[in-house]
C-alpha cells in the first residue's frame, strides 16, 4: 500500500500506564485548569525520571475516553500525556470563549508549564496532539511558537471558523453549531468530574449552560449584523488567520466526509507552501471515528478500524524523530506528503501536493 513503512517498524510497548487526576494548572490571569497526567509505569507505579511530553487539550470531558483522546498508544512506548481541560468545560475553572485568544494563549501556557523543570517527568520536549477541537487548538497554540513545542499532530481539525462551521457551504449549519455547542456543554459540564474543582456541582452546570446557550451566534446570523457575515469574531477563532506562523513539523488528517474537509487541504497547501514539514492523510471516514481513531482509541458508535495507514504508529514514527531526535532516513521517502483514498475504488494513493 503507498506511504507502505515496511522499511521502519513500530517498537514494542514498553510500560504500563498510570493517570494521576485533576492536576492544577493556574494560567496567567489566574483561572486554574486541570488536567490528567498519564505516565509510564512499571508493577502499577509511575517510572521515575523525564520523558518527552504529549500535550492535549479537550473541551469535551477529560473523563469520557473517547472524547479525551487518551494516547495510550504512545504512553506505553514512553512518552507522558497531558490532557488538560479547555477553560470552561469540564473541572476547568474560567469561562469558555470558543478558542477566542484567551483559549489560545492558556495553549501556548500549557506547553511552558508542562516543559517546566518543575515537572519532574518531563524532559522539557513537547509534542501537541488532538482532534476535532483539539486538533484546531494544536493548531492555534503551535502558531504562537512556545519554545519547547517540537511538532504537532492535529487530526480533522476545524480552519476556518465562518466557512468550516458556521456557514458550511454557504447556509447557516444551524444543526452544526447547535450540537458543537451542546456537546461542549452537556459533555464538559456533566459529571463525572472533580468534585473539589465544581464546588456546587448544580450551580456550576447550569451557569455553564446559561453561558453557552447565550453564547451562540445563531440568532445573530438570521439578520444583517456582525454574525451575518466573516468578521473579528469569526477570524480570531480560525487557524487559517494564523497558519504562517505555524513553522513546526505537521502531521495531519481529514476525510472526502468529514465536517471540516474544506480546510485541511487548504491548510496542507499554505504550509506546504510555507516549507513546513509537513503530510497529510485523507480518508474516508466520517468525523466522529476520525477524530477518536487518530489516537488508537474507539468510539462505542465506531468498532471497525478506520482504512488507510495506521495513524498511530505513524504518530509514534513522527514523534520519535522530531521530539525525540532519532534518526529516521527514511522517513520522507516512506510517507508520502500526501496519502489520500481514491473515491470509488477504495485504494488509498499517495502524491506530493
């Protein structure tokens, strides 16, 4: 099959895993987020010494697996996973902006926190991973250039905010936004979640909820105001406004079927341009299986493996080379910068734009 690794093959896990829970992180302006941290462990205790980190950010429910994008995957082979809940959702404190530029600088806070030497686990090197959401907040954070961010991997991850999502091909997506919105808020605001971060769990949700549900730009697309059309609020949220500031190797997905398939080849073309390194995946899978596949993990609603290369040994092979610095020779000759499934016959291709 092209983007075949035949030449280059996946190490063995090496450990087993632990998950320490609702770890603060306080952001500059004071708002606390809180994350799990998964660790290598041996006989059920986390290994001692620094690895290279994966970093995550979920708006979803860091305690809903699929919708985490747990990366056991890579955990096990000895990297440390951060998943952090975006602020607003979840045990996170502060209030949700829709990754407004508040939500993209706690990003960049994210990777310096988790680089810190304070961290006794982490080496300092950061990777971002993430999907759907996540995958526009890797995205986001890679184009303000923390220091320590080494690469990123962010699958079927929304570009541009006005014609992605809200005005998908032209018409109000008012199904799309609606059920983005009530996702983020029923899935981040439910329990199961930490009960010492909610305080007054009922208050909490239904703040939540009354935030979120006035939040949303529905209403103001039926006239003629600012939400009507691509505007400040639209472009502060989309990665394209920010994409030439993306300078780190790229790893990305999307599908013919997914929510977002506009964007990601555009995306692919203005780094390509841009002589980042980068590829690109496309498949044919619908947008939920993608998104939890890229991980190694299953929606319950997905059972079957999703076609096309194995995105988590791809994700490790990219990992180890640019995070890691092992030599990899071969790399740009084994995965084609572009791998895509051809319509019709099924057989997945590979070009070079």
């Amino acid at each position: 099959m092209p983007g075949d690794t035949a030449a280059w093959s996946a190490r063995p896990a090496t450990y087993d895993m632990v998950v320490e829970k609702d770890t603060e992180i306080r952001m500059s302006d004071g708002v606390v987020l809180r994350a799990d941290i998964r660790r290598p462990a041996e006989n059920g205790r986390a290994v001692p010494g620094r690895f290279p980190v994966i970093a995550t950010q979920t708006s979803h429910q860091k305690n809903l697996p699929p919708l985490a994008f747990p990366f056991d995957y890579l955990v096990e082979r000895g990297y440390v996973q951060v998943t952090a809940e975006i602020r607003g959702t979840g045990s996170s404190a502060g209030v949700w902006g829709l990754n407004s530029a508040r939500d993209q600088l706690d990003g960049k806070e994210l990777v310096n926190w988790a680089a810190a030497p304070e961290r006794e686990w982490s080496d300092g090197r950061i990777g971002l991973t993430g999907a759907s959401y996540g995958g526009l907040t890797a995205l986001t954070t890679a184009a303000q250039q923390p220091e320590a961010l080494r690469v990123i991997f962010p699958a079927v991850g929304m570009v541009d905010a006005f014609r992605d999502l809200f005005m998908n091909g032209g018409v109000n997506s008012t199904a799309m936004e609606s059920g983005l919105i009530g996702i983020i808020t029923g899935g981040g605001s439910l329990p199961p979640v930490s009960a010492s971060a909610l305080g007054d769990p009922v208050g909490k949700v239904i703040d939540r909820l009354q935030h979120n549900v006035g939040f949303q730009v529905l209403p103001g697309q039926q006239g003629d105001g600012d939400f009507a059309f691509d505007g400040p609020w639209y472009r502060e949220r989309s990665a394209s406004e920010v994409a030439d500031k993306i300078t780190v190797p790229t790893l990305m997905t999307t599908s013919h079927y997914d929510l977002f398939q506009r964007g990601g080849p555009l995306l692919y073309q203005r780094l390509a341009a841009n002589n980042v390194p980068v590829k690109m995946i496309i498949g044919d899978w619908m947008h939920s299986a993608a998104a939890t596949a890229a991980s190694g993990t299953r929606s319950p609603l997905h059972t079957e493996p999703l076609s096309g290369p194995n995105q988590p040994e791809l994700a490790l092979r990219w990992f180890d080379h640019y995070v890691r610095d092992v030599p990899d020779p071969t790399l740009d000759d084994d995965i084609a910068p572009v791998t895509y499934v051809e319509l019709g016959s099924g057989e997945y291709r590979t070009t070079t734009q």
